[in-house]
C-alpha cells in the first residue's frame, strides 16, 4: 500500500557475523503475513505520505516549546521515512540484529566453546536450522506488531553501518495512522500531529541524552548475557513458564501464579530480575515522556486532541479474544502500563520541581529513575536534591 517516501529507501536487515537468526527470513515472512491495509487510490497514498511529513516537520517546534530542552530546538538529524507494514517489520529486523549482535557473539562463543570435538557439519546443520526457525518466529511476531504500530523512532538504525544517519530514523506506518483514524472518526490532520508529537519527543530525548543509545545497548548486552550464562536451564525454565500459564486456567500447579508483566516474567532469576527492571523503568520513562508531551498540546495546536486522547484510549476495550492473547504473549499490555507509569512519574515530578527540574533526567545515567522511583516520584526527587 504506502511505500517508503520518495526521499529514502528501506535499507536491507544488516548480517550479522554471527548468523543465529534468519533475518532475511524473518522480513519476508513478517512481509507474507502482515495484513494488508486500508484500500486506498495512487492519489489518496501520494497525498497521505507528503501530509505525515508535513506533519513530521510542524510537530518540531511544538516538541521544543513543550519539553523546554534545547535539543529539541529544530531538531531534525534523522531521517523521515513514511513506509508500509511490510517495510517497517524490515526495518526492525536492521535494528534487532544491531542491538543483539552482542548477544549472539556472547552465545556464539560458548556455543563453540561446548561443541569443541564435535563433528563440525552436523553443528553448522543444526545451527542453520536454528536460525531459520528463530528467523520464522521473529517475522510472524513483526507481522502480528506491523498492524499496531503508529510510528516509531529508531534510536539504534544509527549503528547500522556506516551510510547509517547518525541521529537514527523515524518510522511513520501509513497504513496503521489512517486506519485508527478512521476507526477513531477523528480529524485526520490533528491525529497525524498528535502521532508525530510523540516520536518526535523520542528524537529529542536521545539528543539530549547522546549517552542514552549506547546505555540502552549496555543493559541489553547484560540482560543477554545473564541469559547466555544460564543457557543449560532454558529448556527448564520455559516448561516452568507453561506450567505457570497453566495455573491461569484452573490447571493443577502448586507454582506461584505469573504476573501481569507476561510470559517474559516468568525467564527470570534475582539477577535477570534487576537488569530488567531498570530496562523497564528507562523504558516507563521514555514512553511516559513521550505520552506527557503530545498530550502537553493545546487546542490552539492541535483543536481536537481531547476527543482524541478519549477515543484512543477507549480503543483497547473492544479487542478481539485472539488479539488480547497475543498482546499478553509479547507484552504489548505491559508496555501501555509504561506509557501510563512513566507519564504519572514524569507529571508528578513536574509538579514538584518544573520541567528544568525534570529535565536533569537526561544529563547523565546515574539520574535515570529506578523502577521504585517510577512509582513513587518522589523519591527520584529527594535523590536527586531538588
């Protein structure tokens, strides 16, 4: 349906060295199986790309005026790309090789480390089955989110290689924007604003925190190699999961219930536990932040952003049975729990010591809030002395 804009091109998912995921696969199943979007003319496409990069662009001084961060003062050091579900899911599977490249060289290495004297074929066989399996689950996972996804900034394309834009790109999913929009019944050109406001303010965030993106892949490095590190009990762990999940459903189990945090809760030990909660609360942060200042608009900007903030938000109730399930399975509830946990965090320290105030969030990792601090504002506060 939507291709990318006329300016660019979708790059192509980068090969990892170490090839334990298909991704070349992955895009193109998440390509066959995505869904296909709204029936649109050759003039309704052409007029809809050039009016969300029109969108893109007028969101950058309201994203200034807002956050009050001299980042955000005409920032624009990324690419624009208005693109379909198809090119989306590929665009994410450049990004998921980038942020796990060190995950698998970790995996890699001990796997090598174990088969030393095996017969080297039959490794590279059942390797390459691996991958092409893992390749398959990945693309129906991104066929599944490429109908979901609004937009996106992707901090992590800037590591792509080195014809990468080194601010990274934001992605905006036509097909996705105008059918909520239609669903929703609202005014198409405030709801595109509303959607830029938001990736926009995840631009800006990892411009005021140039350190952030290289913080970000630290954590999940570490949160891989936990996992590396306990690879021999995986098997274990995930039949332990199933057992969980039984227990939702009246199945005997004398294992604790799993929390609303979904199946991931479930893979991890005390130490696993602490990496992924401060993931989560820079997560809670940036998505909370984002939520804070697209809602920050007023009707001089964009008119009807109450009725959309309403509608939007009742949207979810009236899922499918099967959808429900699959947001549960990725997580995809948990993650609006983020918008909602960061967005309290960022409103109440607002409250409590102005947006300068606030802002010293971004000047170093050590003032990134924990997950505690997330619930309770305060706290980061009174640690922060302000």
């Amino acid at each position: 349906m939507v291709t990318m804009s006329p300016q660019s091109s979708a790059p192509g998912p980068s090969v990892t060295p170490v090839s334990m995921v298909n991704w070349e696969l992955a895009a193109k199943t998440a390509a066959a199986l995505a869904p296909a979007g709204p029936a649109l003319s050759g003039r309704e496409i052409s007029s809809a790309v050039e009016n969300l990069r029109l969108m893109a662009e007028k969101s950058v001084p309201h994203v200034h005026e807002i956050s009050k961060l001299q980042a955000a003062r005409d920032l624009r050091d990324s690419e624009v790309l208005v693109v379909d579900r198809a090119s989306w899911a590929k665009a994410n599977t450049q990004s998921f090789a980038v942020m796990m490249d060190p995950v698998m060289r970790a995996i890699a290495a001990k796997q090598a480390e174990s088969n030393k004297g095996a017969n080297k074929t039959a490794s590279a066989g059942a390797a390459n089955l691996s991958a092409t399996v893992t390749g398959a689950q990945l693309g129906t996972a991104l066929a599944f989110l490429s109908s979901k996804v609004l937009g996106q900034y992707d901090p992590f394309a800037a590591l792509a290689g080195p014809t990468a834009t080194p601010g990274g790109r934001l992605l905006l999913v036509a097909p996705n924007i105008i059918t909520v929009e239609r669903d929703l019944k609202v005014e198409p050109a405030d709801f595109r604003l509303w959607v830029c406001l938001h990736e926009q303010t995840h631009r800006v965030q990892f411009a005021a925190a140039p350190w952030l993106r290289h913080h970000m892949l630290a954590e999940i490095e570490k949160l891989g190699g936990l996992l590396v590190g306990d690879s021999e009990n995986l098997g274990e762990r995930l039949l332990q999961a199933a057992k969980q999940m039984g227990a939702k459903k009246g199945i005997a189990s004398t294992e604790k219930t799993p929390s609303r945090g979904g199946v991931l809760d479930l893979l991890q030990d005390p130490a696993q536990k602490a990496a992924l909660s401060h993931v989560t609360a820079v997560m809670s942060l940036l998505e909370g932040h984002a939520n804070v200042v697209m809602d920050g608009v007023d009707a001089r900007i964009v008119p009807s952003v109450r009725t959309i903030r309403q509608r939007f938000n009742n949207r979810g109730k009236d899922r499918g049975v099967l959808e429900k399930f699959i947001r549960n399975l990725l997580g995809l509830d948990a993650k609006m729990r983020q918008y909602s946990d960061g967005a309290k965090f960022v409103r109440e320290t607002v409250s409590m010591v102005g947006m300068d105030g606030f802002n010293q969030v971004w000047t170093q990792e050590q003032n990134l809030p924990t997950e505690p601090e997330i619930h309770h504002a305060r706290l980061w506060v009174e640690r922060m002395g302000l």
